[in-house]
C-alpha cells in the first residue's frame, strides 16, 4: 500500500497540516491567541513515529513533546486535585488522552490521543453548534479555562514556525553569496627605476 503522505503549507500566518484528505488549519491571532480549525464536523490526522516521511516525523515529534509537557504537568499538579477548576474530560491518563474544549462560546474539541507509536489529532464539532463551517477551538491566551496550560500550546506553535523555516530554507537563503578575490597588484615587488 502507498503511504499517506504528510504536508505542511503555510499562507500569512496560517499553517496548514495535511495528510490524505483530512486537513487542520493553525494559526496566531493578533490578540495572540491560537485557533484550530477544520472544514469539516470532525477531522482526524494520525502522525506515525515509524514513518520514512521526514516532515510527518518531526510533526510527531512536537506533538509528542506537546502531549509530554501538559499530561507531565498535570500528573504532577492536577490528577489528584478534587476541587480543580479544569475539566473533568481533560486528560484521561488510562487511554492517554487530552481534550480541549474551545475557549468562549464555542464547545469544540482539540482532542491529542497516543496510541502505541502513533499520535491522532481530532478537531470536532459540538452537535449543538448549528453554524455551518464553524468548527474551530479557541486557545485563549488571557483567561483560559486551563490556566497556565495555555503556554505549551503557545510553545507547540512556536516549534511549528521554527520547524516550517527549517522545513523549507534554502542554501541560497542560508549561505551568503561568496565573495570575489580581491586583484592584488605586484606593482609593489618590484623596483621602480629612478629617474
């Protein structure tokens, strides 16, 4: 079987991770918040660690660090706080699992799930939510519903552009153009005669 191949475009400042048909949009707004979106009620793309493709592999890697950081942080802190004020769904530690509703008025979920070598990532859409093409969650980066939590997702964008650069610089961009050697006159070795 051919394998699924992985993409990455980016447009503004907008990046867009396809693999086959399903697709994810991410992107920084201007109050600094980061949105999820997808064109469709639900979207899933499963990154494999074992893939031969280089990009999928490097995008398992952040998520995998995303996940690491914030399942980490809540074993340490939240698991066995009762009076939490975060989610009950947000993490199940038994099926390795995070769920983030959407921050505002929306109830969309970003869910990062590991099974084995593999990462799913799933953009769903609320039922109740009847506005079509409306299927995006919210990581509000003021007041969020997940505390500090913000900051990985804030972290896991800015390991996106930084792999998008390496992804896609060029020996042009990075090697400056060499230099001419300079003309050297050997005016200057040999005797002038007097007059």
């Amino acid at each position: 079987m051919e394998e699924k191949k992985f993409a990455i475009k980016k447009r503004d400042n907008k990046f867009t991770l396809q693999k086959s048909d399903q697709t994810i949009e991410i992107w920084q707004s201007s109050d600094n918040d980061i949105w999820f979106e997808a064109k469709e009620a639900k979207v899933e793309i499963e990154l494999d660690s074992r893939s031969s493709d280089f990009c999928e592999f490097q995008f398992y890697a952040i998520f995998e660090r995303l996940m690491k950081s914030i399942i980490g942080r809540f074993m340490l802190k939240d698991a066995k706080d009762y009076y939490s004020s975060l989610p009950s769904d947000f993490i199940d530690l038994e099926t390795m699992t995070i769920s983030w509703h959407s921050d505002g008025s929306m109830d969309n979920i970003l869910g990062i799930a590991y099974n084995g070598e593999r990462i799913k990532v799933s953009i769903t859409k609320a039922k109740k939510d009847k506005i079509s093409g409306n299927n995006k969650v919210r990581v509000r980066t003021n007041g969020s519903d997940y505390g500090t939590y913000y900051q990985e997702i804030i972290r896991f964008f800015n390991d996106i552009e930084g792999l998008y650069f390496i992804l896609n610089a060029t020996d042009e961009k990075q090697t400056p153009p060499p230099t001419p050697p300079r003309k050297l006159s050997l005016k200057r070795f040999i005797p002038q005669k007097k007059q």
